[in-house]
C-alpha cells in the first residue's frame, strides 16, 4: 500500500521571474480547482492557515497574484516535538484572457479556502444573433 503522506505534500512555489522574495520562509503552491461555468469562471484554492486579514490578492496587467501569509507562531508554553505538515505563506500566478472582466472579480476565504469569481465579460459570452429573411 503507497504511503498516503508522500501523495499529499504540498509543492514549494517557484521565485516569481520578475525578482527574488524578500521573505526567508518556505513558500507553497496551493492546489487549486478551476471550474468553469456559463457567466464566470471560479478558482477554489487550498491555503491552510490563512484568513481574510492574511490573503493578497492583486492583479496587474492580466496577471492574478494570490499570497497568503501563515502566522507560524507556536502558543506559549508549547513546544514542537514533530512537524509533519510544512508551514509557510502561500503564492500562485495566473495569467488571464481578455474573456475575464477584471473589474468585477470578487474573492471569499472560509475554513483556509479561498474561493475567487472571475466574471465571464460581457462582451465575449454567447449570445443568440437572429435571422432574418431577405424580401
């Protein structure tokens, strides 16, 4: 029987191209779910750890930039014995297509899942042109 625990490791993000963190921390990519539906797409992501006060979201050009910061802190009194699961912040980079309406982007956290709306723009959804006979 595989070992369950190497199957559900979290993956280290890259450094972003454009330059280097400033941050000494380990950085994750969170696993996400994109689902597309008729008026919007919705990007569901995993970020254990992290609440609306923690979460960055920013998108410049067509680029959609999630960050969450995870508080590390080990209660008073407490001591770590064993660390299975790997602490750190969060990062994951989209690129978008014109076919999102990037004004009208809405973003939810609850239970460490963040769930974004991207709204299809009008423009580009499918519409229903009719047909007339010529006399």
């Amino acid at each position: 029987m595989p070992d369950m625990a190497k199957d559900i490791q979290k993956k280290e993000a890259e450094s972003p191209e454009r330059g280097e963190r400033t941050r000494t921390r380990r950085v994750y990519m969170p696993a996400v779910d994109i689902i597309e539906r008729k008026n919007d797409i919705i990007v569901i992501a995993d970020m254990p750890g992290v609440d609306e006060k923690s979460v960055d979201i920013t998108i410049e050009k067509n680029v959609l930039t999630l960050n969450g910061a995870v508080d590390t802190a080990i209660p008073e009194n407490r001591t770590m014995y064993g660390n299975e699961y790997g602490i750190g912040d969060y990062q994951r980079v989209f690129t978008l297509t014109d076919e999102v309406d990037k004004e009208k982007i809405q973003a939810s956290v609850k239970n460490g899942t963040l769930k974004i709306i991207l709204p299809k723009a009008e423009a580009l959804k499918t519409r229903k042109i009719t047909v007339k006979a010529e006399a």
